[in-house]
C-alpha cells in the first residue's frame, strides 16, 4: 500500500498529465521550481515556465530563477509586469500582494489563451493560508484568473514538496 505521501505525489502527477499545455507562475522558489520540475517532467515540451519581471523583483532573484529554469531543462520566458503603474500598489497597503499578483495572472492568463495553453498553475500549496494569520491575498488573485494549483490540490504541503523536490 502506498503511502499518503506517495499518493498525494502520484496524485500531482495526475492532475498536471490532465491540464495538458500549462504556464507555470514561476519564481524560482521551491515550491513553482518543484512544481516546474514535475510538469517538465511529465509534459515536456508542453510546460513554459514564465517569471514576472518588474523593479519588484530583484535582478539576482530573477538570474537564479533563469538559471534554475535551465537546469530543469525547461523553456523559460519573463514578461515585464507593470504593478508599479497602479496606484493601489504603490501605497504598499495590505492588498498589495493581491495586486502584484492580479497584474502577472493577468498576464499569464493573456499569453495562455494566445499561444494556446490550456491552463495556468502556481506554486500554491496545502500549508499556505492554512492558519487564520496566514493571509494569502495573491491567493484570490489566482482565483480570479482561473490559476490552477497542483500542490494544494494534490494536498502536498511544505515538507511533501521539499522531499519532492530532493528528487529532481
């Protein structure tokens, strides 16, 4: 019998073969790399990994990302973000991470329907926004947009995806 760790791994698995051609919201964190990894793994050439790029986002974070990208042996793309230009971001309030987010899902969502994927997923996992004191306004961001989130949905959290990601 299988493990609940290896079911919820098979599980992600599954979800990612059944999306077909997917934009991966990509950081170059742990959790959109590993995720990055798996899709690249199982959709091959169907998986873009797309970061945002904006003075946001520092120019260290974004090579590291790149590189990691090219590790995985993923095609990669960045798209320049514009949060700056709303007016709600720049007054850095409690929301502005549901902007910053709104802006590249936005996006993400616009370049899928253009060059024909089928969806789009994030990095998005079964620990985040589990406690009330987690807020996660991006979260909403990506449900907005119609962003997918294999990790949760496959009900991996942060230990799960870091074994995972020990494997790539």
């Amino acid at each position: 019998m299988l493990s609940s760790r290896a079911n919820s791994v098979r599980g992600l698995y599954d979800i990612v073969r059944s999306l077909g051609r997917v934009i991966v919201a990509y950081s170059g964190g742990v959790d959109s790399a590993t995720l990055l990894a798996v899709a690249h793994e199982v959709l091959g050439r169907d998986v873009l990994a797309v970061t945002g790029s904006s003075p946001s986002l520092a120019q260290g974070e974004l090579a590291s990302a790149i590189a990691l990208a090219a590790r995985i042996g993923a095609r990669h793309e960045t798209i320049d973000t514009h949060e700056f230009d709303d007016p709600r971001y720049r007054r850095n309030e409690r929301d502005r991470c549901y902007r910053c987010k709104d802006e590249l899902f936005s996006q993400l969502t616009a370049l899928a329907r253009e060059r024909g994927y089928h969806a789009v997923i994030d990095g998005f996992n079964a620990d985040d926004g589990r406690s009330p004191l987690d807020v996660r306004p991006g979260r909403a961001a990506g449900l907005r947009h119609g962003v997918r989130s294999p990790l949760a949905e496959a009900g991996l959290g942060k230990d799960e995806i870091r074994a995972l990601a020990r494997q790539f």
